[in-house]
C-alpha cells in the first residue's frame, strides 16, 4: 500500500470554504482598522507580520481587496516562477 501525498488546501487552489465573512471592520479619521484577535489567531498573523493588500477593480471602481501574508505571496510567486526560470535556463 502506497502512502498518498496530500496537497495543501488553500484559497487559491479551491475548497469548500474558500471565501466567508470572517468579521466586520470599521476606518477610523486616520485610515486604520483593527484586525480581531480572533481572525489574527485563525490566520497566524503576528506583530511585525507584513500583509499584501490585493485590489480587484470593476468599471474603474474597486470592489474587493483581500489581503495575503508577504511570505506566503512570496512562496505562490517562487512557486509559479521557479520552474518556468529552470525551464528557461536549460
């Protein structure tokens, strides 16, 4: 009997719970927001952490903005470009 390699599940490569509400922000006068502790928790984001905001826009209007761990932006980019730069140096 073979052992099966299971894939890690993320947004990007589907599941049944990609995308939900997770908690309801407000801006203050100054542009910040506070994350809730417990979304912070759930996502393993720590003080120092760096977060990419990623827009998406619609007839000239933003209509969603999520956000990523730089690190883990990082890895999706190495992922996708990392075998196309070894086939482009062979």
């Amino acid at each position: 009997m073979s052992a099966k390699k299971e894939k890690a599940s993320s947004c990007f490569t589907g599941g049944e719970t990609c995308c939900q509400v997770e908690a309801m922000v407000s801006v203050d006068e100054k542009g910040q927001m506070v994350l809730p502790k417990s979304l912070r928790d759930k996502a393993g984001i720590q003080p120092g952490d760096k977060l990419v905001l990623v827009g998406w826009e619609k007839d000239g209007q933003v209509c969603c903005i999520t956000m990523i761990k730089a690190e883990a932006l990082a890895g999706m980019v190495k992922g996708m470009l990392g075998p196309m730069m070894m086939d482009m140096a062979s």
